[in-house]
C-alpha cells in the first residue's frame, strides 16, 4: 500500500511540475472505461467499469509519454451450481509511449501494474495497446489489456476522457 501511494505522489507531482514548465505540451484529466472480458475471464466475470486521472506529456514529432493511475472492478458470474465468483477489483497504474499517425488519430503502448484490491492480493503486469481519437480535449480510445498473474486476463476495452 505505501508503494502505491508513492507511486501515485510521484506521478501527480511530476504533473504539477510539468504543467507549469510547459503548459501546452502536458494535459491532465478524468477518465471512465469500460472493460468487456474475453477468453476464460469472459466465462467468469461481468463487464468491467472503472475511472482515473490520465495524463499526457508532447514529446518530439508526434511522440509523447502517457500515464494513468485508476480503479477498475469486474463483478463476478454465478456458476452452474449457483455460485457466484468473487468480484475482481484492481489499481491499474499504466506509463506508456504514445504515436500520433494522422492530426486526430494515435495509437499507444502501455504498460505497468494492476494493484488487487478485496478479495484478490498482489499485482499483475499490465501490457495494453491501444488506438485513439483526440478532439480537442476529448479523448477516445479503443484498446486490448492483458493483466498476467497465474495466467492471463485479457479484456477489450473502451475509455473516454476530458485532458485539460
């Protein structure tokens, strides 16, 4: 736990230093998703919804670095027997690279850690591309995300969100 709020510390902080260095090249804001389970996961658990604060950081030439810290949390399905699987909740914290191909479209690499919280303990690696639509403010995005721990769960997933 005192990892994860470093973690998150550092991030906000580094944030805050970058928006005052370089107010047009580094965007902050809020973001909902939503994450649609496939494979053995999709046979287990619902739909997933979560929020977080996303930020974005213009490097050179259509590169820049992305981050994002969240909460995501999957409800469980009832087996045959009728019993319900626990629900999976997790703090994914993601920092990847991001390509603008085109004035509006990007696609993005990012990795890191999804945190268990409730039932489940530990983390899980992250990996997570993903391509995107940027409007103004409006961020949109399309993505596949893969946390492995004692295997893989993978879901497809939809996320919006407003940079500042």
């Amino acid at each position: 736990m005192k990892n994860k709020l470093v973690i998150t510390l550092l991030f906000l902080l580094t944030g805050s230093v970058a928006t005052h260095a370089q107010l047009k090249r580094f965007s902050l804001g809020p973001y909902v998703e939503a994450g649609f389970p496939v494979g053995d996961f999709s046979e287990t658990h619902n739909t997933g919804y979560g929020v977080g604060l996303n930020a974005d950081i213009k490097l050179i030439a259509g590169l820049g670095v992305t981050g994002s810290v969240g909460y995501m949390r999957f409800g469980g399905q009832r087996d045959a027997a009728g019993d319900k699987y626990p629900a999976v909740s997790a703090i994914p914290v993601r920092v990847g690279l991001k390509y603008q191909l085109v004035s509006l479209l990007y696609v993005k690499l990012e990795s890191g850690a999804a945190n268990f919280t409730g039932d489940n303990s530990g983390s899980a690696v992250i990996l997570a591309p993903g391509l995107g639509i940027r409007l103004l403010g409006l961020d949109v995005q399309a993505k596949y995300e893969a946390w492995f721990k004692d295997g893989t769960t993978g879901f497809f997933g939809l996320k919006a969100g407003y940079n500042f």
